[in-house]
C-alpha cells in the first residue's frame, strides 16, 4: 500500500467501515498509486510543524488504554532535526509520568498539530524515545532562555506517517500576540487621538 499512514491505520475493521458507507472505493483507488506517501516529511510539513507552540500526543499503555496529553511550549519546540526526526524538551509537569512510562513499554505514539489561525491540521506516528540524559548541545537546541521552565528530558520521535488532515470543524482561534498584532496600528491611534484630545485641554 502505497500511503503509508494508510497502512498502518486502514485496519480491515476500518475498510468495512469505509466500505458501509462509501468511501473505501476512493480509498482503494488511492492504494493502486505506486509512489510512496505520507512516509516523508517534506518543506511544508516541517514549516508547519517548526510553527505551532502546543499538540496532543496519544501514547499505549500497558492496560491497553490510550492516553492522550497536551505538549506546549514556545513556538517551535517541537524542533525537525532532520527530514524525519523530530524532538522536544519535556519540561516538568504534573509529575504523574503517563506518558513516559507507556513509552518504556511501547514507543508507538499519534501526534496531532493543529493552527487554529489558518484552520489547518497535521497528523503523525511516530516511534518515541525518552532520552533522560540528554546531551547539553540538544538540550540547548530545544531551549530558549525566554522560556525557562524545568527541562526533566527529551523526548525524541521518528516519525514514520504522516497526514494533512480535513479542516472541516477546526473553529477559527487566535492568540494573544495575533490581537495584539492585528490592532497594533488601532492602539497606537487611539494613544494618538487621546494625546491631541488632552493638548487641548479637553480631555
């Protein structure tokens, strides 16, 4: 099968479903192409992932239930170290350490990015690796002094699929820093206008 995110995820229980409801022709046709897909992470898959400041990873626990976290940081923590490795600094958090200790047992992970903005999302799998003793010079590729949190490792992925999602549903967000930009030139006319009103003695 030619797409690779496909032939890890289009389980026979999901190509009966597919085929109920009418899609797993469309699909099939999709799986007669010979070039592989989705395997590769390209220029636009690590811009876009070099741009966001927060995802969901699901990972596998032993009791067979998936767990899903939030991963933030500033912009660009997750950082491509080459076409299809990426890596994060896991800063401390609550301390519960789920999603490390499924790794020790299962590196199989799911990640899903999603701009809010441009209501644009990415899909992953990956294989993960918790490096607890990182070397200095991957830490500080990871880091930035403007954001100081706690480092406790990283946490390194290989990824091995890929998919640009549907961004039907994705409700249109933005950040404080987008408002702050987009009514920059609207804060400093005001500041303007309430600076004549006040030479006028009026204000």
């Amino acid at each position: 099968m030619p797409n690779r995110y496909h032939e890890l995820l289009f389980t026979d229980a999901v190509k009966a479903i597919q085929a109920e409801a009418g899609s797993r022709a469309m699909y099939a046709r999709q799986e007669t192409i010979e070039t592989t897909r989705n395997a590769d992470l390209g220029p636009d898959e690590l811009a876009f992932i070099a741009a966001q400041d927060s995802f969901y990873m699901a990972s596998v626990s032993q009791s067979g239930w998936p767990y899903v976290q939030h991963r933030g940081g500033p912009r660009g923590f997750l950082v491509p170290l080459d076409d299809n490795t990426l890596a994060f600094a896991d800063f401390s958090g609550n301390h519960q350490y789920i999603t490390t200790g499924n790794l020790g047992d299962d590196q199989r992970i799911a990640i899903i990015l999603t701009d809010y903005t441009i209501q644009r999302r990415i899909k992953l799998l990956a294989l993960a690796e918790a490096v607890t003793k990182p070397e200095p010079e991957l830490v500080a590729r990871l880091t930035t002094p403007q954001y100081p949190a706690p480092v406790e490792r990283v946490i390194r992925l290989e990824v091995q699929a890929f998919e640009w999602n549907c961004p039907k549903h994705i409700t249109q967000r933005y950040s404080l820093a987008d408002v702050q930009k987009a009514t920059a030139g609207l804060q400093n006319r005001i500041a303007e206008l309430e600076a004549a009103l006040a030479a006028t003695g009026k204000g």
